[in-house]
C-alpha cells in the first residue's frame, strides 16, 4: 500500500471507489431552506452559543480536488479532480477539460509544486487537498474577483493512513457516500479526516499556496444568539455585512468585489456551515412583499 501510486490504486478497488471517497461533502445552510429557496427559521445545526467559530470567506467559483500519494520519496504523483469527477492524471496528455480547470491550475502553475504539498512520512498514504477556483472565466461571480485572472486558494485537507485507506477502498461507492455524509437533526457527521484548520495553516505556511482568508473568530451566539433570544435573518444579514462588506478574494483591478458569503467551522472543523447574502437577501425580500 505504501509504495502503490494512484493508477495501482485504481486498478485494485476501482476508479468509483477512489472518486467517492474523495468528493467533498455537502455543506448545510445556517438556517434550514424551505419553500422557493426562503430560509426557515431552524439552525440545521446544533452549536452551544459559548463555542468558539471560525469565520472564513465563502469563495464562489469551482470546487477542484486534488489526490497527492508519494509512491517514493523522490516522487509524486496526483490526480485532479472537479466536485463530481476525477479528470486528470500526473503525465497525462489527455484530460477531461471540465470548467477549465486543468488549464487554469497549469495556467497557474499549481501542478507542478505539488510535490510542496505531498506525504512526508508514511503514515499518510494518501492526502487530498480541496480548493476553490475562481475568477477568470470560471462561474457567473467571476466578475466579483476579476475577469482576466484567476486564482486557487486551499480551504481543506483530508490524510489517510495506509490501513484507514485499504479498509474504505473495500467499501462500494454507495457506502462511501453514507460514510462521507450523513445529516442527522444535529447536523452533518462527516466520515472523511479533515485536518484542524491549524494543522491546514501549518502545512500551508512553507509554500507558495494560498488558504481562504480567515476573518476572524466568534463565539456561536454572534450569529445564532441564545435560546432566550435567537438571531433573526435580518440580525444575521447585518452581521455578515459588517463582516465581510467587500471580498478579501479579489484578483484584478476589474473586480466588483461582492463576496459571496462566509464558511463557520468549529475548532475541529466537525461542524460546518455556510451563511450567504443571497439566502438572507431573498428570504428578507420575500418578506417584505407577503
């Protein structure tokens, strides 16, 4: 297992096998979507109002994976891969062009300097490495970073042992898609390892690679309030606003700059949710027109 590049993995448990373990998980609103896309006011996700949350900027272009094994010490070798399929190998000529983003990382230059980001001990057989491509031509919120560049930013890792690896690969695709997310009334319960986000920064700090600005950290009840007295949408709205008033994202001097929204983690990044302005934008416009 330790010495087995990717196509050995791929020969042995399959490319679906590889390709669901891998994806990245869904990721639930604050508060719970209910009809046309207004917000309800449930939290889909259960946080003590003293536990501290970490604030990230929510980047919206395309979700890229990428799969490092080090089949020595001296080598590399990776698989790119979009949200929903794995289209590209190190040294293939031929790739799935999917939403340019082969070309954009090559554009980029990132695939060559992956071998900064690779397993360095052999403990990790495999690490996955989940960023956020965009600006360029990538998406319809292009504009927002700038149109004639874009940029790759990590927002998460996943590292698997090599005996943690050999017991998934046994699983069917469809099981590995239970084990990656199940949402309960507490929230997701995510399967995959993901890193701290310290342990992300560390890994990051040496390299030329960039992680999705960090805005700050608040406690749970800045924007979900108490039991006594939970936040409204419009309390929440104005939170964002004043957290992230312009994207920290912004690539060209042609960039309009609205930031799509904000990504809050725990510590151990066990919860997760995403709190976007078009969500509350919409649920506050339709209120105001009953």
């Amino acid at each position: 297992m330790l010495s087995m590049n990717l196509v050995d993995l791929i020969a042995e448990y399959g490319k679906d096998r590889l390709n669901s373990l891998t994806k990245f998980p869904s990721i639930l609103t604050l508060h719970g979507i209910g009809d046309r896309g207004r917000l309800t006011d449930q939290l889909t996700t259960t946080f003590d109002p003293d536990e501290p949350l970490l604030v990230r900027e929510k980047v919206d272009g395309t979700n890229v994976r990428i799969l490092i094994t080090s089949p020595t010490a001296y080598t590399v070798d990776y698989i790119v891969g979009s949200r929903e399929s794995l289209l590209h190998r190190a040294g293939e000529t031929m790739y799935d062009p999917s939403v340019g983003i082969v070309d954009w990382l090559q554009e980029l230059r990132i695939l060559p300097l992956l071998a900064q980001l690779k397993p360095v001990t052999h403990d990790v057989a495999l690490r996955v490495v989940y960023g956020e491509l965009y600006g360029g031509n990538v998406g319809a919120s292009a504009k927002q970073y700038g149109k004639q560049h874009a940029d790759f930013r990590i927002f998460d890792v996943t590292d698997y042992r090599p005996d943690q690896l050999k017991e998934l690969l046994a699983y069917t695709p469809a099981e590995l898609s239970q084990w990656r997310e199940r949402e309960t009334y507490e929230g997701i319960v995510y399967g995959q390892p993901f890193l701290t986000h310290q342990q992300v920064r560390d890994l990051l700090g040496p390299t030329v690679f960039k992680g999705i600005p960090i805005l700050k950290t608040n406690r749970a009840c800045h924007w979900i309030g108490t039991d006594a007295q939970p936040m409204s949408h419009a309390d929440v709205l104005e939170r964002l606003r004043a957290t992230l008033p312009l994207s920290r994202c912004i690539i060209g001097g042609d960039a309009l700059g609205k930031a799509e929204g904000v990504i809050l983690t725990d510590a151990t990044r066990s919860k997760i949710v995403k709190v976007r302005f078009e969500d509350y934008e919409r649920t506050l416009r339709s209120s105001t027109h009953r």
